[in-house]
C-alpha cells in the first residue's frame, strides 16, 4: 500500500504558502493546483516534464496526488481567514458588487 508523500507540512499550509510566494495562484485555481502537483510530484522523485498524461491520471487516480477539490477549498479558506491573499479578482468583484447595490438602490 503507498501512501501520499506530500511537501512541507498540511494542504492548507501548502496552498498559504503558495499564495504568498505567487500571487498569480491566488486568481487562478489550475495555476495553483498545477503548482501544488508539481511539488507532489517532486516529492514522488519524479518531472511533470517527463512523466505521460496517462501516469499522471494514474497518480491521481491512486491518490497520491492531492484531489484538486481538496486544494481549492483550502484556498477558499485561507482567502475567507487572510483577506489579503485574496486576490484582484475578488476585489474586482466586490467594487462591481457596491456600484450594483448604488444602481438598485439597495441600502437606502
């Protein structure tokens, strides 16, 4: 039986990192899913350059690599507890959201 051999501590510390380290991630769920499978894969001592789709589905499939859902609800977390490694499409969307409720005349 083979166990998931995972990098520098929980998911959740994973994905914090990562959001910290490249603010690209924290915008972009298959940047940072690929980034996260990528050190996965590194800990597993082998290259996503050389590795082919079918061994890569096949780690998944066996759940050595993290279930991309798992990394995303961590982010998700992480951005609700540290609002400033939201990123700038949240912002966009919060800015949108007030001038909708000036529109609708919600609030008055």
């Amino acid at each position: 039986m083979s166990t998931n051999i995972k990098f520098n501590g929980t998911i959740q510390e994973q994905v914090k990192q990562l959001l910290i380290d490249k603010p690209s991630n924290r915008d972009d769920d298959n940047k940072l899913v690929a980034n996260i499978w990528n050190k996965e894969l590194n800990a597993l001592k082998m290259s996503a350059k050389i590795i082919s789709a079918f061994e890569l589905l096949q780690l998944l499939a066996d759940g050595k690599l993290t279930n991309s859902d798992s990394i995303t609800r961590a982010r998700r977390k992480i951005q609700e507890e540290y609002p400033e490694l939201r990123g700038e499409h949240y912002r966009a969307r919060q800015n949108k959201q007030e001038q909708i409720k000036k529109d609708l005349n919600y609030g008055n």
